[in-house]
C-alpha cells in the first residue's frame, strides 16, 4: 500500500505535466435525484464565450434520465466557470439536459423558469440563496459527533467559536475558495445552529443567474467535500428531534424594491404570495413538511405570515428594510432541497404577475 503523503507526491507530479494546449472541459448536469453529475471532454482550445462549448450526451438510462431503447440525453452548455481543481485554462461547464426529439428532460426546470426570467426581464430581479447544509463523515454519522452519543444541546455552535464549538472549518474555507476562484458569487459564509451544519451564501444574481450559480457551488461543495472524504446532505431534516432543519432561505428584490419608497412593492409581493401558498410550498422541496413546524425559526406549514424582523414568519422583512422603506424580503419556507430553478420561477412568476382575486 502507497500512503497517502506519498500518492499525492506521485499524482502531483502527473498534475505538472504540460497540456499542450488542450483544455479540460468538466461538464456538469442536475439528475433525476437533484444531485450534480459531470464528465470531462478534451477540448482544443480555451472557450472565451458559452457558444465554443460543444452539446453533448450522456446516458441517461444510467442515472434514471431516459429509458434503455431511447437512452441518449443532450447536454447543452448554458455557463461555464475556472475549474479551481485543475486550474490553467480548464474550465466547468455547467449544462441543461435535453431528449432527443428536442423537449426539455424532465428534470430540466432552468428552461421554464428562463423563459419566466427574460418576460420580466424588466423588473430586474435579484435574488439571494441561503443555502444550509449537513455534514456527515464517510460512515453516515454526523461529522465529528461523538461515537453513538449526541453533543451537548444546540446554544453554542451557531457562529461558534473554539475546539467543540465549530467542526470542519477548513471544509467550509475551501469550498469558500474555490467559489471565488471559479467566480461563483457567494457573498459569505456561516456555522449554523447545529453542530457540522453550515450556510452558504450566494448572491445577489439577477434572474436566471441565481439558479446556474447555486447549483455551480453545490457541485464545487460536493467535489472540495469528496477531497476530506466529507458527505454532503441537503436533507431539509437531517436528524429528527432537537436539532434544527435545513433551509434555503431566498431573498428578493425588485427595482421598483431597491428604491425610494420601495416598502409599497414589497407589501404588493407580500399579498400576492400570500394568495400562492400552498403552489408554492409545492416546489419549496420534499420533506420540507419534517423542517416547517413552527419550532427551530420556522414557521408552520398550514397559513401565510409575515412580518419585520420576525424569524418565526413564513416571509422576514429586515428590520433595516423597515426603517429605510425600501430594500428586498426574504421568503424563509424554501428547504435546503429545493430546485432554485423552480424557486426562483415561481417567485417571478407570483410577484411580477397579475394574480386573480
Ligand atoms: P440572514 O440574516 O437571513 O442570515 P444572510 O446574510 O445569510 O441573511 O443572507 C442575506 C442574503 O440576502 C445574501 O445572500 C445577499 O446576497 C442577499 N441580498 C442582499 N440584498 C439583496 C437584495 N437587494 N435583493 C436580493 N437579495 C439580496
Ligand atoms: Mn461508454
Ligand atoms: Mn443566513
Ligand atoms: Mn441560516
Ligand atoms: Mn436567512
């Protein structure tokens, strides 16, 4: 057996080698389960533009995405980000996937929620994701809890400082630096409130761009977590009991919000999500009923709430909005599981729409 210092000594010196000019091309699709899948191409030359990325396939009736008989699924290049693995000219490319008699796959939301992004291209939407995670070690227990026992009740962890306070700390910096160096746009980093549950931020991304660059850095999460031999869970309820849920908490605002007496339009979009509900809680991820019950700063399932400065409601105005009257809300019921591609298009869908009495 080689040890581990030594075979990274033996693939550094593979790592070094010259690509003669070729680039590597990492491409990056969203399967069946809402997990991120990717493959690489060689390609002749560094792309400066998404349309020097070539389509491509995969098979699909390997990863549940079409059947046996008809098993070609199309990739086709929407984004492309520094691959901060490989660095150099290699790039990631984060794709939508396509059947073969030119429909959408099923489990292709960035089209739809596209085409709702450029038919309110005007309002200029942006948004920001929270996304909460959990970390767990190779063998399905929770990240440095201890063998068969718990750590001691939630109150020190969030932010925590300090050895038994914070767990995984150089998992989170990486993740953090490769974000940057890819140029996703996570704005910020935090520990949450249960011991190895972590948030990133990213954003503020106007339309489209908020769903491409969410899924770019779980994808960048899963590969930086692959390297300590981590496992990534965005279970909305990882561990049942007293242990908070996982959420993606989504900010939004609108020019009309951004603005000068922007309070208006953020009670306008208050009231008309307060008539979607339920079609929304619909696309805010499965099992989210486990994590939305009015326990743990959430608010329960059954009715719309909102309110300034107020964990417990479905929608938080901060209070900073409140005192300038204007700014952006953010929607607190979306679970750490969710599509952002489907999040995103039913918020555009919702509040820059008329919606019948
Ligand atoms: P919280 O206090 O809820 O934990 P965070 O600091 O974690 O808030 O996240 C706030 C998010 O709001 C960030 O992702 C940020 O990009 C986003 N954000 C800030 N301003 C706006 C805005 N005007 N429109 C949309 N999102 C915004
Ligand atoms: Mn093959
Ligand atoms: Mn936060
Ligand atoms: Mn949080
Ligand atoms: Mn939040």
């Amino acid at each position: 057996m080689v040890g581990i210092t030594e075979q990274t000594a033996i693939l550094a010196k593979y790592l070094d080698l010259d690509q003669r000019g070729k680039v590597l091309a990492e491409y990056v699709w969203i399967d069946a389960e809402g997990n991120t899948r990717s493959k690489c191409r060689t390609l002749a030359k560094k792309p400066t533009a998404v349309e020097d990325l070539p389509e491509w396939n995969f098979d699909g009736s390997s990863t549940g995405q079409a059947p046996g008989h008809d098993s070609d699924v199309y990739l086709r290049p929407v984004a492309f980000y520094q691959d901060p693995f490989r660095k150099g000219d290699n790039v990631i490319v984060l794709t939508e996937c396509w059947n073969n008699d030119g429909t959408p796959n099923k489990f292709n939301h960035r089209h739809e929620c596209a085409k709702l992004m450029a038919a309110h291209s005007d309002e200029v939407v942006w948004f920001g994701l929270e996304q909460e995670y959990t970390l767990f070690d190779q063998y399905d227990n929770v990240y440095a809890w201890p063998q068969g026992g718990f750590p001691a009740p939630q109150g020190p962890y969030y932010c925590g400082v300090g050895t038994g306070k914070v767990y995984a700390r150089d998992v989170i910096e990486a993740h953090y630096r490769a974000c940057l160096y890819a140029g996703v746009a996570i704005s910020g980093i935090n520990a949450e409130v249960m011991p190895s549950q972590w948030e990133f931020q990213v954003g503020p991304c106007e339309g489209i761009a908020m769903g491409d660059e969410l899924w770019m850095a779980r994808y960048l999460l899963q590969r930086v977590a692959e390297e300590f031999a981590v496992k990534i869970s965005f279970h909305p309820k990882p561990l049942k009991g007293d242990w908070n849920g996982a959420g993606c908490h989504t900010n939004v605002s609108t020019k009309n919000m951004r603005e000068a007496g922007g309070m208006k339009y953020i009670e306008d979009a208050l009231s008309k999500l307060a008539k979607r509900h339920k079609e929304h809680l619909a696309l805010y991820g499965a099992d989210n009923d486990m994590r939305l019950t009015g326990r743990h700063e959430t608010a329960s399932m059954d009715a719309f709430s909102s309110g300034v400065a107020n964990r417990g409601a479905s929608v938080r105005i901060p209070r900073s909005v409140a005192k300038e009257g204007f700014g952006y809300f953010e929607d607190r019921r979306p679970a750490s599981n969710i599509d952002p591609y489907l999040v995103t298009g039913i918020m555009v869908e919702t509040i820059c729409g008329a919606i019948p009495d």
